[in-house]
C-alpha cells in the first residue's frame, strides 16, 4: 500500500517532515500534535467542575450535565476507528486540518449555547473533530520519526493524556469562579485558529494510492459496540446510577464488540487490522497497557472526590494536591528514556507498575488528618511511575512493528487507547459503587468506600500487569538502540 508524500507547504526534499524520517528530529511538528492531543483530552474532562454553573445556565439539575460529557465520549469512540482509513484516503494533511476546523468552530459553538440540547449537539461535533486530530496526528509524527528516536517521539505525545485529566478539574474551576464556564470552550479558539495555520504548514500530506474502500460493516459493528459501551459505562458514573440503562448498554456494548472481532478477523480488509496483534509487543501492550491506562486514568477522578467528600477538604486545596501527580509527571520525564535505555522496557515497566500500585495502596490509608506535605509527596511519587509506565507503554506499542503495518498498528493502539481514558472515569465510579455497601457492611467510616476503591483498583492494576511476564527481557531493544 504505497504511501505519496506531499510536502506542508513547499517542495523541499530536505525538510525532514515532509520527507522520509531522516537524523533529525521533528520537534515542531510534534508539539503541535501533542498541543492538539492536550485540547482533545482535556476537553473529555474540564466540564466537570463546571457542571453546576451550566446547569444553572441552562435551568436543569447538575446531574443532567453528564450528557455532555458522555455525548463527547461517544463521539469520540465512534469514529476514531475510522480515522485512519480517513487519513490514508484523503491524505493526513487535509483531515488533520479537518479535525482541528471542526473541533474549533464546534467550541465556539459550545461558548454560545443557551440551551442543553444544543450543547450535547455541539459536544458530539466536536467529538468527532477530537477523534480525527489524536490517531491522524499521532502517525503523522511516528511516520516522521526514525526507530531510533520513536522513544522520544512517543515522550511528546504521552503528556497530553498525563496532564490533561489532572489540571482539568483546577483548570475548569478556576475558568468558571472567575470568568464564566463558557471560557472552557472560549480558549480553544484561539488556540484552535494557531493549531490550523500553523498545520499548513508543518502537517504532511501523507496519502495511500491504493486503499481499498471502507469496511462499512466493521465500522457500524465497532461504532455500535464501542458507542454503547462507553454510554453504559459511563451510566454508571451517574448519581443517581441508572443500572437498568447501563446495564443494556454495557451488555450490547459487549456484544457488539464481540460480533465486530469476529467480523474483523474475516473480512479481507478490516476496519481495524487485528493481525497485528500477533506481534508479542504489541500485544502485550495492547491487553495490559489498555487495563493500565484505565486504572491510572481513574486516580484523578477518585482524589479530587475523597479529598472534598471524605476528607472535607476546599475544591482549591483537592485541586492543588492533585497537580502534584502533574509535577511528578514532568519531573520524571528527562530520565524516562535513559531508565528504558539502560534497565529495559520489560524491568521498568515491572517496577513502574509496583510503584504505582505501592503508591495506590498509600492512598488508601491518608486520612484528613494526614499533613499535606505527606500527600504531595505520595501523589508526587504516584505521578513518577504514572508517567513512566505511560511512556513506556506508548512506545513499546510499536516495538517490531514495521513501517507497512504502521498505520494498522496506529489505529488499533489509538481505538484502545481512546477507550481506555474514556472509561478510566466510569471504572472509578464502579469501584466507588461497590466500595460503599462493602463499607457499610464492615461499617467503616464515611472514607471508607475510597479506601476500597482505591484497594480494588491496585489489585486490578496487579493482575494486569502478570501479562508483563510475556514480555522477552530485551524486548523493544531496537526502539532504544542510539536514543537520546
């Protein structure tokens, strides 16, 4: 399936973005994507301190702002899976620019509405906007990269899915207490004309002479079942939760997602290619990475509530003790690749994963009374394996995957990938469910239902993690050979 190259905005040869990987690295190229990724991923989140302030707008309970919420997530869910074909078709360029047009006036849209059902419209536009920027962007970036500096490639584009859940909650409070909720969707504009225009010029245009046509089949199965798995999720999440609804919509979730492998794995050319899976990296971290990204995903919901709920904590002081998992992030990130140079993927994604679940356990036991330099430096530490395992995770992803299988490859991790940070929220909320008539039972006190949840989610997070035992001790060797 040969691949054109178009140049951004000139022909040039040399320019190593819009060439084949050479030396050099595409720094520029890669901020704007992970720019973009950073809008996309904290736009699934922000709404939620912001609830109360639109419901009020709006004239309806803040329960009912969930909708929003899910309409964004679903969205998302539902095309991510086709926007890899959209880009080879089309060229990566064009739906890239696509992506961020739609996502921009979707947000200028969402400022403007005066009325809910108008927002959830909006909010599913601009979900689609949001799932064609994160894959397309994402193998625009890896295509332009060479096997030796994929490492740090895949570092630029992690930290928007780290970073993103954690500052949201501050990050919409401090929009909505001092300027208007509205300002959530205000600042992508701006942000959104900067992204578009420079695109033009940096963005490739990458296209594929010979695709075959669209798996509409595989499409609608995966839509359904992704789409009704994330909405049934999600349900649960409500409060009050709606089992009955969210029962039927993760039943045909699962079932449709079932019916759509079985569907993939005989159609001639899939939606989503799952003979990649064959690959042992790839694999690995394809079923323990997504298990991972949904626990770790759930520890910014979980604190925020425990800190205010349980411990009676202001929303400032919760907000500001969780960005020290944000601070812990970043601190870590220059020594994240000489760590996988020097011990290995397999090593430290072992120690990085009880690291974090030594850290998850350490929650469980803070009460209100514990001094806040002792939080801080917990989250701090919680944020330190957080970021390397999501790293090397992300990275290890395309370890033997080969350049013809790339684009396949790209779109399976970045359909999982999506799913996983969509439903991180939902699982949160379904350990928090069945912490609280397991704390009434042994009556614990009002903490009590985190603390289980907390419980339950390192143990998941361990169980997981045995899949790293498939993993060969220099697996991912080449991904690291002359990193920098």
């Amino acid at each position: 399936m040969p691949l054109s190259v178009e140049p951004a905005a000139r022909e040039d040869q040399n320019d190593p973005v819009s060439s084949p990987p050479t030396s050099t690295f595409p720094r520029a190229l890669a901020l704007l994507v992970a720019g973009a990724f950073f809008m996309e991923n904290l736009d699934g989140t922000i709404i939620a301190t912001a609830a109360p302030a639109m419901a009020e707008s709006f004239g309806v309970r803040p329960v009912d702002i969930n909708v929003v919420m899910t309409a964004y997530l679903v969205a998302v869910a539902v095309l991510v899976p086709a926007s890899g074909w959209l880009g080879e078709r089309f060229g990566s360029r064009t739906i890239f620019l696509t992506a961020v047009a739609i996502f921009t006036a979707s947000s200028a849209l969402c400022a403007v509405c005066t009325d809910l059902t108008w927002l959830v419209i909006a909010r599913i536009v601009q979900g689609l906007g949001g799932a064609l920027m994160v894959p397309v962007g994402r193998l625009v970036v890896l295509r332009a990269v060479s096997t030796s500096q994929m490492l740090r490639a895949i570092a630029f584009l992690t930290w928007p899915g780290l970073v993103a859940p954690v500052i949201a909650p501050l990050v919409g409070g401090l929009l909505t207490d001092y300027l208007s909720w509205r300002w959530i969707f205000v600042i992508n504009v701006p942000l959104g004309i900067a992204a578009f225009l420079i695109s033009l010029r940096l963005v490739p245009q990458l296209r594929s002479h010979r695709l075959p046509g669209l798996d509409w089949v595989g499409f609608l199965l995966v839509a359904v079942g992704l789409g009704a798995l994330v909405t049934g999720m999600d349900l649960i999440g409500h409060e009050p939760p709606n089992w009955l609804l969210a029962g039927i919509g993760v039943g045909v979730g699962l079932l449709g997602c079932v019916v759509a492998v079985w569907h993939l794995r005989r159609h001639r050319h899939p939606m989503l290619d799952l003979t990649v899976l064959r690959i042992r990296a790839f694999r690995v971290a394809s079923y323990a990475g997504t298990f991972y990204r949904l626990i770790i995903v759930a520890l910014p919901f979980l604190l925020p509530l425990m800190f205010q709920v349980g411990f009676g904590w202001s929303p400032v002081t919760a907000g500001v003790l969780v960005l020290f998992l944000f601070l812990g992030n970043v601190g870590i990130k220059p020594a994240t690749t000489p760590l996988l140079r020097t011990f290995g993927f397999r090593t430290v994604l072992v120690v990085s994963t009880l690291g974090g679940i030594g850290a998850m356990v350490g929650m469980a036991f803070l009460t209100a009374q514990t001094p806040y330099v002792v939080v801080a430096l917990l989250l701090t530490v919680s944020g330190v394996f957080r970021s390397v395992g999501f790293t090397a995770y992300n990275s290890i992803t395309y370890a033997g995957v080969g350049s013809d299988e790339l684009p396949s490859a790209n779109a399976l991790s970045t359909t999982l990938q999506q799913i996983a940070s969509g439903l991180g929220v939902a699982l949160g909320a379904l350990a928090l469910r069945v912490g609280e008539p397991l704390a009434a039972g042994w009556s614990l006190d009002s903490i009590g239902p985190y603390r289980i949840a907390l419980l339950l989610l390192a143990a998941l997070l361990l169980l997981c993690s045995l899949q790293l035992l498939g993993l060969a001790k220099d697996e991912g060797s080449e991904l690291t050979a002359g990193a920098r």
